[in-house]
C-alpha cells in the first residue's frame, strides 16, 4: 500500500493549535505569577499555586493539557490511516472535522468556558475520532 499524506494536513493543524495554546498559557501565565508575587515552591501539592491564579489565565493551561489527552489517539489514528495509505476521502474530511471541533473547544475553553457548550464540542469530536478509530480498524483487520 503507498503512504497517503494528505491526512497529514490536519494533524499538523492540530500540532500548530497545541503549540498556539502552549504560548497562550505562558503570555497569561507568567504575567498573573509576577502580579501575584508569587513564590513558586516545588514543595506544594501539583497545582496548588496555579490554583490560585484567576480562572481566564488557568483556562489556557487547562486546554493545553487537553490537547495532550485525547488528542494523542487522533495522531495514532491519522498516522494509521496515512500508513495504511487511507489518508484521503471522507478520512481527511472526517481528520478535519477532528481538527475543526477540537479548536472551536480551545476557544470556547480558553474565552468563555461555558462546560455544557465544551461538553457539546468534547463529545462531538469524540464520535468523529471514535469513527477514524473504526475506520482503521476495519482495514486492519477486514
């Protein structure tokens, strides 16, 4: 089978999105530490001191470390289907739909945070990655 690298879009997109969001979280994070005057102490709890930072600027930190998460099943996926030379049709369509959903969470996440419309997007984009998923499945094994 040849290699299909046009899936490869959409997972560099979501690359990008991940190093936007890990940028977002220090341009806010840093600032709202120095107005604080905080003294970060490796001693407390993990995330005790964050925790005390306002809500708008742990927003950022919270949505980078999703898109650690789940995240990582769509790039095994993708890189599957590329491998497996499927990385075209309706599995780039559906890649982009991923990506679409997952950087309407971000900003809704990192602007406004409403969890029931973050919610609505989280599952959303778990059924299109829940697709994929079989999807590659079903060449792998059929």
């Amino acid at each position: 089978m040849p290699v299909s690298t046009e899936i490869l879009a959409p997972v560099t997109a979501l690359l990008l999105l991940s190093c936007v969001m890990w940028a977002w979280m220090y341009i806010t994070r840093i600032p709202a530490v120095k107005a604080a005057g905080m003294n970060l102490d490796p001693n407390l709890p993990k995330g005790q001191q964050m925790s005390e930072l306002p809500a708008k600027v742990r927003w950022k930190a919270d949505n980078y470390n999703h898109l650690l998460e789940q995240p990582t099943m769509f790039y095994a996926v993708a890189l599957t289907l590329a491998l497996l030379g499927a990385g075209e049709g309706l599995n780039v369509t559906l890649a982009w739909c991923y990506v679409g959903l997952r950087v309407a969470h971000s900003l809704q996440q990192t602007l406004w945070n409403k969890i029931e419309v973050r919610f609505v997007l989280f599952f959303l984009s778990s059924l299109v990655l829940i697709a994929l998923v079989l999807r590659a499945a079903m060449l792998v094994w059929l």
